[in-house]
C-alpha cells in the first residue's frame, strides 16, 4: 500500500524493504531515506520521468556534485533549489505520494 502522508511514509522506513508494487520512484526516495544512497541512486537513474529525473537531481546534489546535480535539475524543469536536502525531500515524497495515489 502506497503511504498517505510523509508521516506515514517516515513510518514505512522501520521494515527492512520498501512494498515491492511502489512506483520506482517512491522505492528510490525510501532506500534514501534509509541512507542507502546508492541503491537511491541505482533506481532513480533508470526513471526516465520527470520525478526520476529530480530524484537524481537530488542525489547528486546530497552527494555534493553541484555541477551533476544541475544538469537532472535542467532535465526536471527545476530550478537548482535554496531549500534544505531536508526539506526538497519532504517535497519529493509528497509529490510522488500525490502522484502515485491520484
């Protein structure tokens, strides 16, 4: 079952793998939250979607490569953003979460 909320979300981080029907999306953001950054990146590398793209974008952000970063922000049609890591992925959680439960 796709979470609800962040909360809910947040919550989903105590099993041990994300729900194997989650959208690839959702999967990749779960195993970041999970500090697993390269299996994050490994998925979200393979979504060739706007989500995945900003996915990708944010993790090379996280990681520190600016420069990498920009290029999957351009392919997102996003602007390299001012928020905190903390933040922007509050916001990719709950615009996958939309996005997969509409």
């Amino acid at each position: 079952m796709i979470p609800k909320s962040f909360d809910a979300f947040v919550q989903s981080l105590k099993a041990d793998k994300p729900e194997v029907l989650w959208p690839e999306a959702l999967k990749a953001l779960w195993y970041d939250g999970k500090d697993n950054w390269e299996m994050a990146h490994n998925i979200a590398q393979d979504i060739p979607s706007i989500h995945g793209y900003w996915i990708h974008a944010y993790l090379h952000r996280k990681e520190g490569d600016k420069w990498n970063a920009g290029y999957w922000y351009t392919r997102a049609n996003r602007e390299f953003p001012l928020v905190s890591l903390e933040a922007e992925f509050l916001e990719l959680v709950g615009e996958v979460i939309s996005t997969a439960t509409n």
